[in-house]
C-alpha cells in the first residue's frame, strides 16, 4: 500500500477527522517535553473503541507499519517518539471509567482515562476511594504510568502502580485480543492471581509488546484527613535510618525526600515529608505521635528534627499532584527539564545525592532531587532533575549530559534506571548477562515477529 492508500484504510477504520498527516498534527507526535531527537510520525490515529486498535493493529502488521501507542507523552524520556515513522495511535479518546467495585475495591478503565480525570471522578462518586497518583500533570494516562511501572502517593504502602494492576485487556501484535486475569475467566477485574502472570509480559515493556485497551486497578482507602511532617537533616548518610524507623511504624501514607539548592533556605539539607492520613483528628494525632517517637533520639541529639511549615509552605505539600515539581521546568524561564529516576535501595541515598552533586557541578546545571519510599522502604525512586531553557541549545546541551551521566552513575550504585530512553535501554541490555538480554529478545519476537510494536524501545 502506498501511503494514500494506508491515509484511506486509517480513515475507514477511525473516521477521517481522526487520522491526520498534517505537518502541523504530527508535530507534536515526533517530540516530548524532554530531551530526546524529534521524529517524525507519518500518522496518527485516534481510535475510539478496542475494536477500532485492532484493525489498526491488523493493517499495520500487514504493511509492516511501526505502530506507537501514546498516552499523554508525559515520561520525558522519549518513550513515544516514533524513531522509524509509522502510526501513532494517540488513545486518549478511548476515556471511559467502565466500573468501580467498590467493595472489592478496585476500577476498571479504558487506556486513555487521565490521573485528573479518575482522581476527579472517584472524589466525586467514591470519596472512600482513591488509586494511587502520581505527580504526574493530571492530563498523563494511567495506563501509560502502568506501563512504565509508575508510582504514585500509595507506592510507600503497596509499591509500583503496576503492581496494583488486577486485570489487561491487550490487543496483540497479530491484532488478537486478549484478556489476563480474572476478567479472562467472568465479568470480575479482581485479580491476576491466581494464574501464571502473563501481565509482566506488558508491563514495563512502552507499549513494545501489545497495547494495553482496558484495565483493571486496584483502589485503596482515602481517608478524610491528610497533613505533612517535614523531618530535616543535614546529613545524608542519616536518611536511610530515618526511613528505616518511620517505615517501620506503618504508620505514614507517603514518605518522599527532596534537596535542592534554592531557595537558600533549603540548601544543605534533605527534607524527608512524611504523609500521614486519618479519618479523624485522633487517629492522625496517634500516628504523629508514633512517628516523632520512632526518630525521638535524632531529635535528641540533634542530628535531626521536625520543620516548623508556614501555612502556605504546607499547603504546597500536601497538593495531589505537587504542582512545584512542573514549576521546576520553568526554573530557567525556558519551560523544560529532564529527570532520571534511579530506583535504588534505601541504603544509596548519600551516595546518589553526592553523584546529584558531583554531576551538577561538573556540568554547571542547577538540580533539584526528588525521591519517594517504594514499599516500606524496599527501595526508593531518587530523582536527578535538571531544568533548561528550550530557547538556549547551551543550557538544553549540560542538562542532556547531565541526565546522561546520571543514568551512568544509576548504574554503578547498582541502582535501576526508571523509564530510561532508548539508548539507555540498550546499555541496560548490553550490561545484563547475554543469556537474559537473549530471553528478552525472545520473549519481544515471540509477541511482536515484525518488528513493529514501538520500535526502539527494549529492542536488543
Ligand atoms: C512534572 C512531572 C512529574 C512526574 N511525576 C511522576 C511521578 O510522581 N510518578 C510517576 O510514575 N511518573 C511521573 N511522571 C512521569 C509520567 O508523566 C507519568 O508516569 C505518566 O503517568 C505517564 O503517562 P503518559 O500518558 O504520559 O504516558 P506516555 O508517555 O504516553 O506513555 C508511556 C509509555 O507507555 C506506552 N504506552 C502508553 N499507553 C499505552 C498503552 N495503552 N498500551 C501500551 N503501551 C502504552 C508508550 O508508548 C510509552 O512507551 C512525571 C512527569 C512529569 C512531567
């Protein structure tokens, strides 16, 4: 088919005004908000129904079209940026919330269903209800954060979002539909278990292996009340042990660090806020009091304390998503920055902040770290961010080299880049042992023979 007659099937398929090769709609399909090379889509489409991906899916692996399955585009490390051409299937008209069940606790919803949309909605009809969220702008996917294995405020109590997945429904590369868990077997999205997991085969995979068209998650309980304690330290080497004992109390929601050289306030110190939630003053009250005594000796000896947060400070922490981490973008007035989340073990958290240090002045770049405790502290997401100016190639160039170097530096605390871009992906791959870099190439040609699935991406 030549590319008139490949225009011609899309638009039989989703309706003309959903498919474009329009210069001007492509633009902003061939780039994300970081720092990876623009390239361009030769379509995108924007389907509306599961059946709609299939014959996509189907016309594309005929032709031998890559396909690019794209959420908000949000992950800033080129995960959706169509390296050779093809469709962009942009899924976010597929937006419906398709059931809650309340009791079982759990949602299930088309991919296109943004973070602010399902936040918004449970607020509104389940206000017991919550998922987990990310700080992610509203307008991101929650399919695609599941598929770059996310987390959110719950990551501190119940881990990766992914892993909160209770059922797929995935359109395959053949253009098969298929569904894993327990909606597999009944009308119920409870669980993945307890069959053998072929969800793993999807999840953390950028859409190289099937696109994911519904799914099922987990919800969790949203208590009425929610404040912040801010726990300050000035040395690093402190804050595993800090987390350590506050994990050890179960008593917080969320436990995130943070560290940046401005304002000067905050230079010099790692903030470590600690969530807590209760359905009534007593109970948030009981859980403080559980937590200030878990680091009562720190106080004591003064290595550590509390931060007294003004009212505006406070308000600022306990926003859902934080909306100063997309301020950060603009620390340079030039709208952009880039980050690469290490996912390390506690226990590396000085040596990361001391590489974050080594890098940003090495490179002359401003910094801001952020982390968040995954699962009672079993390992935590570390931030290296860097901000630049779009409009100066100087400033885009050290932040490049600086998130380059930190993807390095990941590796040798023997840390795991999150969400890494391509090149990255293929070091990743070069540096595990030949015999699991070999499974995995199996495993992406068992499900996609041709080749077509988001190209680039965990290509071996
Ligand atoms: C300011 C800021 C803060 C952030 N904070 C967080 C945070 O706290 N936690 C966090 O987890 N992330 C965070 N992110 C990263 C990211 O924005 C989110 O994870 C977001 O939810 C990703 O969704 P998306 O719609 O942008 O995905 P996309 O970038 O569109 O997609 C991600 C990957 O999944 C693939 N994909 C998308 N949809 C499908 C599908 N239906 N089937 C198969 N493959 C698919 C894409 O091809 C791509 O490879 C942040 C980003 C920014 C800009």
């Amino acid at each position: 088919m030549n590319k008139k007659e490949v225009h011609k099937a899309l638009a039989e398929i989703v309706g003309e005004e959903y498919v474009s090769d329009s210069k001007e709609d492509l633009y902003i399909y061939s780039r994300d908000p970081g720092l990876a090379e623009p390239h361009e889509a030769d379509f995108v489409v924007l389907p509306k129904t599961v059946e709609e991906v299939q014959k996509i899916v189907q016309l594309a692996n005929k032709e031998r079209i890559p396909v690019i399955p794209a959420g908000a585009s949000l992950s800033l490390s080129g995960l959706t940026i169509p390296y050779k051409g093809g469709i962009v299937i942009d899924l976010r008209r597929m937006d419906k919330i398709i059931e809650v069940n309340r009791r079982s606790r759990y949602v299930v919803i088309e991919a296109g269903v943004t973070h602010g949309k399902l936040k918004a909605f449970l607020e509104e009809q389940y206000p017991d209800l919550c998922h987990s969220l990310p700080e992610a702008p509203p307008s991101a996917t929650v399919v695609g954060n599941l598929m770059i294995h996310g987390q959110g405020h719950l990551a501190q109590q119940y881990g990766f979002n992914s892993s909160m997945v209770t059922g797929l429904e995935i359109v395959l590369s053949s253009g098969e539909i298929c569904r894993i868990g327990s909606c597999a077997l009944g009308s119920y999205w409870f669980s993945l278990e307890p069959f053998p997991i072929p969800a793993g085969l999807f999840l953390g995979w950028f859409g190289a292996t099937g696109i994911v068209t519904k799914a099922g998650l987990r919800l969790y309980p949203k208590k009425k009340l929610r404040d912040v304690e801010v726990f300050v330290v000035e040395d690093p080497n402190l804050v595993p042990e800090v987390i350590y004992r506050v994990t050890h109390t179960e008593m917080a929601e969320d436990i995130t660090t943070s560290a940046q050289p401005y304002p000067l306030m905050f230079r010099d110190i790692v903030m470590i806020q600690i969530y807590i939630t209760g359905d009534e003053e007593e109970e948030l009250e009981f859980k403080r009091k559980l937590i200030w005594s878990s680091l009562r000796d720190i106080i004591n000896s003064k290595e550590g304390g509390f931060m007294t947060l003004a009212p505006n400070m406070k308000i600022a922490f306990l926003e859902r998503p934080m909306s100063n981490i997309t301020r950060f973008a603009d620390v340079l007035k030039g709208g952009g920055f880039v980050y690469c989340g290490a996912i390390i073990p506690i226990d590396m958290f000085s040596t990361a902040l001391k590489k974050l240090f080594e890098i940003a002045s090495r490179n002359q770049v401003t910094f801001s770290h952020t982390g968040r405790v995954i699962g009672r502290g079993h390992c935590m997401m570390f931030s290296f961010a860097y901000p630049f100016n779009r409009e100066d190639p100087e400033s885009m160039e050290k932040a490049r080299k600086a998130i380059q170097e930190s993807y390095i530096a990941t590796l040798e605390i023997g840390g795991i880049p999150w969400k890494p871009e391509p090149p990255i992906q293929r070091v990743l791959l070069e540096k595990m042992p030949r015999e699991t870099a070999e499974l995995l190439k199996r495993i992406r040609s068992l499900l996609d023979p041709n080749g077509i699935m988001n190209p680039g991406n965990w290509s071996v």
